[in-house]
C-alpha cells in the first residue's frame, strides 16, 4: 500500500510537470502540418465517413442517424486505443528521462492518457455538430458524460501502466496490444448496435470492460438518456481495480527499468 500511495504522491508533486508534457504532446501532435490543430477533427471525421458509407450505405444497417451513433462510440474508442498504442512504449521512448534520477517513470504514461482524453474532449464539438444537423436533442444527459470520462480515465490509465511496464522486458507486447485492439474494436458495440447481436453471443461483449463506457456514451449523445448508473457504479469499481493492479505492478517493475531500456 506504501508504494501505491507514493505513486499517487509522486504524480501530485510532479502535477506541474505533467501538465507542461500534455501541452507539449498536443502541441507537438501536428507541429509542422498545414492544418494543424484541426486534424483533431480532420482524422475522426474522414474515419466516420468510410464507416458510414461501409454499414449505412452499403450494408445498410437501418441504425437511424448512424453517423452520430457512430460518433458517440468511435471518439472514446480513439482515446482508449491511442493512449494504450502510444502509452505501451512510453517508457522505452523516453529512456532518456527515465535514467534521470529524480524523474519519476510514471508520469510517461499519464502522460499519453491526458493528451489523448484531451484530444477526445476537443473533438466533442464535431459530434455536437452532427446532433445540431440532425437535429437531435441535446439536454441534461449530456452532463452525465463528466463521470464517464472519468471512469474511463481510471481504466485507461491501469492498463497503459500495465502495457507500460510490461513491455519494457518483453517488446513484443507492442504487437499484441496492436492485434488485441484490432480483435477489441469489433468486440464493442461502437459499428453495430447491442441489440443487433445474438443473445448467446452476449456475453462476449459484456467481457469487454468497453462496452458499458461505450454504451453509456451512446445513451448520452443519442439517445438523450442517463446512462445506466447500476452498470457505470459496477465499472467503476472494475476501473479503480484495474488502476490499482496496473499501479502495483508498475511500481513492482520500475526499479529495474535503467537496466533494460
């Protein structure tokens, strides 16, 4: 329990630090390019269309206002998959900090969590936009998004700890977690709607620890509802103990770190 309440400590003492690396990251996100800050748009945007013209156009899947259906899954999908593809190699990519004495290894990882929450946040307005178009609702539910993305936060940033500190002894998680996340994107109700799937199938998707953010997403901006708080209140206490076992085990292998990277 010490350890884990240093990590906390040692993230609070070192706030300022991380906040000046989330303002780098999203700075440095699209330095050099033309359209710069708007890719943050650009990208999930282009994305949506393909899927749109894949499953409404082609496919047809008879979900009725697909794309912001789509929208309010695909943009947390993006925060999650991205923090983990860039948190897995966080502390190999920074070796230069992590052999600094006084630097502390965890902050590499919250790091790449922060940056992709906030680029999810600041794509937010593009859904908005959607929903204006649509004309579709947007009342007290969207509120409930706040506890969300904190839940999601707390989950993301277990596993990019676990994915972080693990893959400083074994490379090859970087290509597992690549696969997984390709399996896990079709394994959460982000393209197709739950109900659409076999109930005998069910469980599978209920396994995946997205599905419950997602869909609390997908109650919010289109359904105009609460999420179910039952279903959000059971992941949180999944979240918070993912958070803690991704803690300990960072704690466990961070010692050894110079040593291998």
């Amino acid at each position: 329990m010490n350890r884990i309440a240093g990590h906390f400590k040692e993230l609070y003492r070192y706030r300022t630090l991380i906040n000046a690396l989330v303002v780098r990251g999203l700075k440095a996100r699209y330095r050099g390019s033309v359209l710069g800050f708007f890719w943050t748009f650009i990208n999930p945007f282009l994305l949506m269309l393909v899927y749109v013209f894949v499953f409404k156009v082609l496919m047809n899947n008879g979900i009725k206002n697909y794309s912001v259906f789509l929208f309010a899954g695909l943009l947390p999908w993006t925060w999650f998959s991205t923090a983990l593809t860039d948190g897995v190699n966080s502390i190999v990519s920074g070796s230069n900090l992590i052999t600094k004495v006084l630097f502390p290894p965890q902050v590499l990882p919250t790091v790449s969590v922060l940056v992709n929450m906030m680029n999810y946040i600041f794509s937010l307005p593009l859904l908005f936009l959607f929903m204006i178009i649509l004309h579709m609702k947007i009342g007290l539910p969207v509120l409930a998004i706040i506890p969300v993305i904190i839940v999601q936060m707390i989950m993301t940033q277990g596993f990019v700890l676990i994915a972080a500190s693990v893959n400083v002894y074994f490379r090859d998680l970087q290509q597992i977690v690549s696969n997984f996340l390709l399996l896990g994107f079709f394994v959460t109700p982000i393209i197709y709607q739950l109900s659409q799937v076999p109930h005998r199938y069910m469980f599978i998707l209920y396994l995946n620890p997205l599905t419950v953010l997602i869909r609390s997403y997908q109650w919010i901006f289109y359904s105009n509802t609460e999420p179910d708080w039952l279903h959000l209140l059971v992941m949180s206490g999944v979240s918070l103990g993912v958070l803690l076992i991704g803690v300990y085990i960072f704690e466990k292998l961070k010692e050894a770190f110079p040593e291998f990277i």
